[in-house]
C-alpha cells in the first residue's frame, strides 16, 4: 500500500510541476519553428522587433524618396457585350 501511495504521489508531482515546464518548452519551439517557416515563406524576418522600421531594399540607382516599380499590368477597358440590346421591362404597379 506505501509503494502505491508513494508512485501516486511521484506520478503527482510530476504531472504538476515537470510537465507544464516540458510543454512550454516544447510548444514554445514548435511555434517558434513554424514562425520562422511561414515567415520566410512570406519573404520576411520571422522575429524581427516589431518597433523598428523595416528595412527598404537597397537600389544602387534609386535616391532617397523615390518609388520604383518593377511591374506594372496593362490596363484593359472593360468592352460591352456586343449582343446586349436592353433590359427587361418591369410591370410596375404602384401599391398603395
């Protein structure tokens, strides 16, 4: 009966005090992995402080205050349908 009593108690304690400890631990670098994962996947600094500023890209030619823009789409006008010939006439009936 005391080996009983005294495995309860060390099984206890152990999921009181040792387990949360391991869990952070080991939840604490799970999420700190997939951090560093989608934040590179994403092309930034997973840890990065988030009280500086970024970091802009150094172009060599570009100057202080300047924007430069790598691509930009044509634009298309949006065209009518061709077989489009009006609406549908509504009855309207005014209900009083």
């Amino acid at each position: 009966m005391a080996t009983f009593l005294f495995t309860l108690l060390v099984v206890f304690f152990i999921a009181r005090f040792v387990l949360p400890v391991v869990l952070r631990i080991v939840v604490g670098n799970f999420i700190k992995k997939q951090a560093r994962r989608y934040g590179q996947a994403a092309g930034g600094s997973p840890f990065g402080s988030p009280f500086e500023p970024a970091q802009p890209r150094s172009n060599g030619n570009a100057s202080t205050g300047e924007v430069h823009v790598d691509y930009v789409p044509p634009r298309q006008k949006p065209q009518p349908p061709k077989d489009f010939k009006g609406g549908d006439y509504v009855d309207f009936e005014e209900v009083k």
